[in-house]
C-alpha cells in the first residue's frame, strides 16, 4: 500500500488497479472513501480502462476482429507497477501483455498519477501510444464517497451541489447495461439534487451534455464538503447501490456502448485516440 499525506490529507492507494483506497481528512478525522464493504460493492474507487461500461455481448470490435472484454475493462482487476512516488505523488503503470493483448489489441502504458495538493488529490490518467498505429481507448474514474459523513445523520440528509443550475437528462441504460435510447429529466433545485436510495433504482445516472465541471456532496446539517472537480471530462456518472451508504461520482472519456447493431472502436461514442508517438493527459480532482 502506498501512504501519500500532506497537513490536509492521507491517502492509500493499491497497486492492484492503482485504486485509491482510503481519503482521510486529517482535519476532522473522517473517512470519504467507501471502504469497499464485499457484501454491498467490493470496491472503493476502481479506475476503468480501456473501456467505460458495457459492450454489446462483451464483444470489442477493432479492424474486423471481436475481442472479449468485460464491463469497465480490465485496469481495475490489474496489478500496476510503481514508477516513483515520494510524500506528497505517487505514479502506477500498466503496460501492455500478451494477455492485454488477447483481449485488446493495442500497445500501450496506462499510467495513474496521484498527487496531493493543498486539500486536493489530483488523479490523472495518461496513456502512451507504444504502438505503430492510433490507439483508441476510453478511461475514467469511479470514486465511492461515504455518505453520511458522520454518525447521526442520514443519506437523505446530503444533496449533490452541480456548479450550475442546468437542466439534466440522464440516458437510460436497460437491463444488459446498454443505452436504451430513452432519457429522463433530473430536477434540480437551486444547483442541487437531493440524495435518496430511490435516485438510483434504475442504476446510474449518467449525464452526456454537462456543463457543470464540479459537483459537491453537501449537507444542510454541518459545512463539511467534497468537491470532485473534472474539467477535462464530457461525461458523468453517478451511482449507487440503493440502500447503499456511499455515492459514486465518476468523471468519465468514453461511456457504454448503445443497444443495437455494434461498431467498430473508431465508432465508439466518445472514444478518445493517441496517436503514433504521442501521449494523452487528463486530471480530475477531489477535494475536501
């Protein structure tokens, strides 16, 4: 396990998936992070490559072959090597294998850096092109945040607080995962959407034309917050298990696939790409 700690914060990270594990705020005390409880969600923050969700059958479609790979890829059940790290940063690295290769064709370096900034960890994935042709790929987070904050209080005592007031639609996804084509308006109030376990009986929201760039879990109850922050990321989903005492704010490039006919890579909605020779970067933040 990997300790990074600053004035405001403490954190582990695994090197199984390069997973966050445990969000400490040192002022308080609290534990953010679901702390990956296996009879409810056995993760705490997976990080999801090269996929975002479901595939059509499971199946990745790339030049005229079919792959199989399963839902959120296959990052979040590797072991990453550690490239360096000191007190305050922290950098995991997933080459290519042949076994990557059996299920993705592509020769890559999926790296996750982790680096403490005042009162904010910034998490960011890169992806280096080590192949001879354009590597297309989708990458994102899926951190579970504790809610309630404290003993005493309830889920339906927090809301999330979106950076603007907006009208949301979430796409719906059917039983298999898949975008089923339909949408359903989310109604906020004054910015902010109550949390209740009802939210998220049809599972996630998932949100494709945000404008927001940071959400909050707040509570009436006291002035504790956490802001997750993505600037670089178009989509957003959010989710619970219902009933659940954690939410899920998950900044993503890339999402499922939608039911019907499937494509090829290239035509995956929302795929991003490297070129030859080249590096892609992004961050997103959590802050306390």
């Amino acid at each position: 396990m990997t300790i990074l700690e600053n004035e405001f914060l403490k954190v582990a990270i695994d090197a199984k998936g390069a997973q966050l594990s445990s969000l400490i705020n040192k002022q308080t005390g609290l534990e953010h992070l679901w702390q990956a409880d296996p009879d409810v969600w056995a993760y705490h923050a997976p990080n999801l490559f090269p996929i975002i969700g479901g595939l059509l059958n499971n199946e990745l479609h790339v030049d005229g072959q079919t792959y199989h790979l399963n839902r959120h890829g296959f990052a979040r059940q590797s072991e990453f090597l550690i490239l360096d790290g000191d007190e305050a940063h922290a950098a995991f690295s997933l080459p290519y294998s042949d076994a990557t290769l059996e299920v993705y064709p592509y020769k890559f370096d999926f790296q996750v850096l982790y680096t403490l900034i005042d009162n904010a960890l910034r998490v960011t994935y890169k992806l280096i092109n080590r192949d001879q042709k354009t590597v297309y790929f989708s990458a994102g987070g899926h951190p579970a945040f504790n809610v309630p904050f404290n003993a005493g209080e309830t889920y339906d005592d927090y809301y999330l607080e979106f950076e603007i007031q907006e009208d949301l639609q979430t796409h719906k996804l059917d039983k298999n995962g898949q975008f089923n084509g339909e949408t359903e308006p989310i109604t906020l109030t004054n910015k902010k959407l109550q949390l209740k376990p009802s939210l998220f009986a049809n599972d996630a929201l998932v949100f494709k034309n945000l404008q927001s760039r940071m959400v909050t879990i707040k509570s009436d109850k006291h002035d504790q917050t956490l802001s997750v922050e993505f600037p670089h990321f178009n989509y957003l989903g959010v989710w619970s298990k219902p009933g659940a005492s954690f939410v899920c704010i998950e900044p993503w490039l890339g999402c499922a696939d939608s039911a019907g006919a499937p494509k090829d890579i290239t035509q995956k909605e929302a795929i991003q790409k490297v070129e030859v020779g080249h590096v892609f970067e992004a961050s997103y933040y959590i802050s306390i």
